[in-house]
C-alpha cells in the first residue's frame, strides 16, 4: 500500500516551485529586468495557496499495489443545490445531536469550503487586476471548484481516497467564499487609497 498524506503532497511540490521562483529571480537580476520583490510574493503565494487547496483536496490517497486493485466502484454525488446545506442545517438545530457534532458536521461540510476559498478572491485580484470583475472572478472559482469535485468523484470511485465526494453545495460555498474575499480585497484597497489620499 503507497499512501501519500497532504503534508508530503505540500512539501514536495512546494520545494520546485521556490527552486523555480529562484532561478526566475536570479535570471532577470542578472538580465538588468527590474524586479517588484511584492508582486512576485503574492504571485508565490497564490501558487502555494492553490499547492494548499490540492494538498487538502486530493489527499491523503492510499494505492493499493497489487494486481487486482484498485477496482471502479461507482460512488453517489450530489447535483441538487443546498440539498447537503438543508441537511447539515436541519443537524445543525436537531435537539437529539451533541453540540460537538453538530459543530464538526458544519465545520467540515459548511465552514471549511466557505472559508478555504476567501483566499482565493483576495489573491486573484492581487496577481491580475482583471479579477477585480466579480464576473471573472466567479467564472474562476466555478471552474476550478468543478475540477476539485470532479478529481474527488474520480479519486472515491476508484478507491483511493475513500469518503470523499462530489457535491455540487460545495461548488455553491466555494463560489460565496471567493466572492467574499473580493469584496474583502476590494474593501481594503478602497480604504487603502482614501487614506492615501487624505494623507
């Protein structure tokens, strides 16, 4: 059994990409191309935030090594919206669960893809203004949070990362926390420059 955890997955591709960011750095510098040391740690720290969402995303995956595995085993998903938020709610204000659980069932189904892509709609801009359209940037985060359920559907049937789903809920959260984050990201450079301005 090869097994690959999300701290391993983080590690080692984080170790090219600083390599990379290096020898970028140490090329144009000795090339005379003039370096903004800010926008090339927000580019570094968009592609280890992107690193960060995969690593939680897509793993840990167990492979099994021997000849007959892994076996196709079909697993269900969601495609009804707030079908999975209803649920979780409806736990959420059930009398008969412990608070515990109901914290950890929110958490992990409600809280952790809301929160896991502000990020995401704070960065975008930073790296490309053109983000700053809450249009684009909402094509982005569909996108990229289809991809995300779609590798996990695919990683589930196939038995390497067993429990782990494709729910169109978290598409709809992944959308609501990217949004926020713009809005955050549009809120701080707008105070940023009225203070500007009055200084």
């Amino acid at each position: 059994m090869f097994s690959v955890t999300p701290q391993l997955f983080f590690l080692m591709g984080l170790s090219p990409v600083i390599c990379i960011f290096l020898a970028i750095w140490i090329i144009k510098s000795s090339s005379g191309i003039s370096i903004l040391p800010k926008a090339e740690l927000i580019k570094f720290a968009f592609i280890a935030y992107i690193m960060v969402i995969c690593s939680l995303s897509f793993f840990p995956v167990a492979y099994d090594t021997s000849l007959d595995a892994p076996q196709y085993t079909p697993q269900n998903f969601n495609l009804v919206p707030f079908h999975t938020i209803v649920g979780v709610c409806s736990v959420f204000f059930a009398k008969e669960f412990s608070f515990y659980y109901k914290v950890s069932i929110f958490g992990y189904n409600i809280a952790s893809n809301l929160f896991l892509f502000i990020p995401l709609g704070f960065l975008l801009p930073s790296v490309n203004k053109k983000f700053i359209k809450k249009s684009l940037t909402a094509i982005f985060s569909i996108l990229f949070s289809c991809i995300i359920e779609a590798i996990q559907y695919a990683e589930t049937s196939f038995g390497l990362a067993p429990g782990v789903g494709a729910d169109i809920d978290d598409v709809i959260l992944n959308l609501l926390g990217t949004l926020l984050g713009l809005i955050m990201w549009i809120s701080f450079y707008s105070s940023k420059k009225n203070l500007l301005q009055k200084g």
